[in-house]
C-alpha cells in the first residue's frame, strides 16, 4: 500500500466526493472555514459518536456537557487567554506575507529577513488569537464578548453544577464536543488548522496528589483509542513538552501526533493541568468551587486537572489521510487499472452498504430497492443503478463504502445476492434473509487491511 498520500488528493477527492467544501466558494471562499458536505457530515458525526461512546458510556464515571459558545468575558481573563492566548507575528514589508514567529527558520528571524522573497521582516508582535464580537444593540465595548477559543473553560464553569446536579464524586470526569474559533494566522494544510473548529475535550477531576497516576491511565486510554478507531500506529508517536513549550499552570503535557501528508503534527493533547483553571475561576468569580470529600472527614480542596484534547475536524483529516489509498488493481493499460479507496474502518464510513441491480430492466431494480428498504432500518445504504457495474464499485470504494450488495438474475431464482468487500473486493453469495447478519458479522470482524 502507497504510503505517499498528499493533501491535494486528499483535497481533491473532499471536494469531488462531497466531504468538504471550501466556505462560500462562489464567493472565492472563505480563508480558515470549511463546509461539510453529505459524506463529511456523516463521517464527523461517527468520529464524534465513537469519541463520545468512549468517553462517556464506557467510562462510569464521564459524564456530558453541551455549554454555550458565548460564555461571560470575565472567563477569559480568569483563563489567562485575554493576557496570553497569543501568537508572535511578523509581517514581511515587501510581500506582505504573514508568518508566525515560531513557524519560521531561526536564520530569518535572527536577520530579520523573509523566508519567501528576502524582504525586511517587522518586529515580533503579539498578537490575540480570540474573535472578539458585541453583545446588545450598542457598540461602544460594553458588550464586547468572544467566541469561545476552546471548549474547556465551559467545562470548568459548570464544575460546581455538574458535581451537584449529578451527585458526582471524585474522581470524574466531564465531556464535550462543540465549536471553537480561533483567529489563526496561518491557515494552510487544508481543515488541519482552520478558524472555525471542533473540538472533543474531557476533563478530569481528581484529587491532589493522584494526578501522576490519573495522567498515566489518560495516556494509555488515549493511545488504545486510536488502536480501536483502527489507525495504523506506526503513524502515531507521543510527544513530550519541552519546559519552553510547557503552559506554565501545567505540570506536564504530552501530544499524540499523527503523520499527515506534511509530516508529524498535534492531533490531540493531553495535559496535567494541576488546579490552575479552578483556581483561577474561584478568584475570579468569588465563587466557592471547592469539593468536599465526604470519604475524607469532609476535606475541602480543589480538584486536579487531567484534560484530553482533541480535535474533532483533525481527527477527520486523519482519518482522511489514513484510509486513502490509489490502488493498482488490474493491468489492462488503461484509467480502469486503479481505483481510488477508502479502507475506512465500517464504523466510520459514510454509506455502510450499497444495493446495486446488476441491470434496471426485468424487475431487477424493483428487487434491489426491496432489499434497500429492508437494510435501511439497519444500515445506512445508498442506491445505485446508473451505469456499468464497475463504475459503481469504484463510486462506492471512493467514499470508503465497505460493502456492495449486488441483484442479479440469479437472485430472483434463488433469493440470493452477492456481497462485495471492498477491501478484497471478493464476493460471497448470501441468503437474502440472512443479508443483515452477513453484514454485521463482517463488520465486526473488521481488520485494516
Ligand atoms: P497549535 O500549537 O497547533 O496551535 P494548540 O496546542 O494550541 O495547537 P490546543 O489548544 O491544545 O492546540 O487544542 C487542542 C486540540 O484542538 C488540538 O490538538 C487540535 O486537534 C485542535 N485544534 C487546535 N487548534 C485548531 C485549529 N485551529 N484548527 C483545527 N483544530 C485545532
């Protein structure tokens, strides 16, 4: 299998296919915001169940929250991302290119000297990476307000309504997947880095002095989520901050990285937070959040912080990115000879079962949508009669649909149809009335090829 995949495949084959879409492309798009189409909303939708069945059905002690983007913009400034959520810029005076201080070779800050065209860089500035908008019919800064930059800090916000809401102890956790904007400079590589995001964070409240081994059970929760999602871990590799990339609340703080197409990048975050974000929202909020352990005689204190967090719109890429593939699958000298694939583990993919009439005519087609409305109430299928076979194999295999349930003659005689792998691309004859369980067993003897 090629292992060469690049960002204008993958580009390419999001737009044809209907995956992802640039922002208000007939307007010449939007820079940093990205629209999914009927395969993409399908494929984020089944990340964030499987995400969301991990951390909250599996684990007894995770529970959900949906809070609002607009939160108070006190919150902010007890979060420390009015003061420090900030990116070093330079403009370069010649080009006009913008870059982030930090992304750019040492060299060309050293000299001050464009990386691009070798014009004169300006200083390095601050610059606040929160959207900021008005609240209320005036607009003279007294309903300034920002769209949220993370989801955690809603989190943390609710910690006193959940705990008693829910007569939660410690150690638990919270989980939420949702929106979140961040005016970022540099917003090439497609959806990995966009203004407009989701994302999927769990924090996790523990006692102090049980955080290392809080940290280390995320760690290992983390890892073996990627192996169940089926990603090919030779793409993944943990990476520890340094202490100059460290946050400086944070004790200790590793990122999961995946190899996309421009090499390794941060997919999700998990962080030893200590009790910083609670801290600080008691200060700030002159709110009492602190948690009385009643297995404890009643000790009061601040939970500890573990937070894992990841992105919900990069995890798409990634799994995008890990399940294309261009395939040689004949050799008869011309297009026909590959196929485009998406070996998408069944859970994720978009359409999971195709019905195809072998042909429209001779009450074949009429049979296939039989068979459709009897799967649909299982699976979600797609119904294709147009064109010659293959061509819709390859249709199916370019949106990573597993399998193609194909009508012919010999299934109005004996009541059965083929089904197709699109992996191996073998076909098996089956029983239409044991169709669904054909189906369910494959897929859950699903293997990444
Ligand atoms: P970076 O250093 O790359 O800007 P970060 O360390 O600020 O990222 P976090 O604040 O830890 O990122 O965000 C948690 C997760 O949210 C990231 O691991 C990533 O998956 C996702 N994420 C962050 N920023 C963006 C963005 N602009 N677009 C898409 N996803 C993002």
């Amino acid at each position: 299998m090629s292992d060469t995949v690049t960002m204008d495949q993958i580009v390419s084959l999001c737009k044809r296919r209907g995956f992802v879409f640039q922002s208000s492309e007939i307007y010449g798009g939007q820079a940093g915001a990205w629209d999914y189409g009927p395969n993409g909303i399908e494929l984020k939708n089944r990340i964030a169940q499987f995400w969301w069945k991990e951390m909250t059905q599996l684990h007894d002690n995770i529970v959900g929250l949906d809070a609002a983007i607009l939160m108070h913009p006190r919150v902010w400034e007890a979060s420390g991302h009015v003061e420090n959520f900030t990116d070093p810029l330079v403009d370069c005076k010649k080009c006009k290119t913008r870059f982030r201080a930090d992304q750019i070779p040492e060299e060309s800050l050293k000299t001050k000297t464009c990386p691009e065209c070798g014009g004169e860089l300006t200083d390095v500035r601050k610059f606040n990476l929160m959207f900021k908008t008005n609240i209320g019919p005036v607009e003279d800064g007294s309903g300034l307000i920002y769209l949220r930059p993370e989801t955690a800090q809603g989190i943390y916000v609710n910690f006193k309504n959940v705990l008693q809401s829910n007569r939660m102890k410690l150690p638990f956790g919270i989980a939420q997947i949702g929106k979140a904007f961040r005016n970022e400079i540099v917003t090439k590589n497609f959806i990995f880095r966009s203004c407009e995001f989701e994302q999927m964070e769990m924090q996790f409240f523990v006692k102090p002095g049980t955080d290392e081994e809080w940290f280390e059970y995320w760690r290992e929760q983390r890892w073996n989520y990627y192996k169940k999602m089926g990603i090919r871990m030779d793409k993944l590799r943990w990476h520890r901050h340094g202490p100059e990339e460290l946050a400086f609340y944070a004790k200790d703080a590793y990122d999961i990285e995946y190899e996309f197409p421009m090499g390794f990048k941060e997919l999700e975050g998990v962080h030893n937070r200590t009790n910083y974000d609670l801290t600080r929202h008691q200060q700030f909020s002159g709110k009492d959040l602190q948690y009385i352990d009643q297995d404890n005689g009643n000790e009061r204190y601040l939970p500890w912080v573990i937070e894992t967090s990841a992105g919900l719109t990069r995890e798409l890429l990634m799994v995008l990115c890990d399940a294309y593939e261009e395939q040689k699958v004949a050799d008869k000298g011309n297009e026909d000879d590959y196929r485009t694939v998406l070996h998408f583990n069944p859970i994720f993919a978009p359409v999971t079962v195709a019905v195809l009439p072998l042909m429209k005519k001779d009450g074949l087609a009429e049979l296939a949508q039989d068979i459709r409305s009897e799967l649909k109430e299982d699976f979600v299928t797609d119904y294709d009669q147009s064109g010659a076979i293959g061509r819709r194999y390859r249709r199916q295999d370019e949106i990573g649909t597993p399998y193609c349930v194909t009508i012919d003659y010999q299934s109005k005689e004996d009541h059965t149809v083929t089904l197709r792998d699109r992996d191996s691309m073998e076909q098996i004859r089956v029983p239409r009335d044991k169709l669904s369980l054909a189906i369910r067993e494959k897929m859950k003897s699903y293997k990444r090829v």
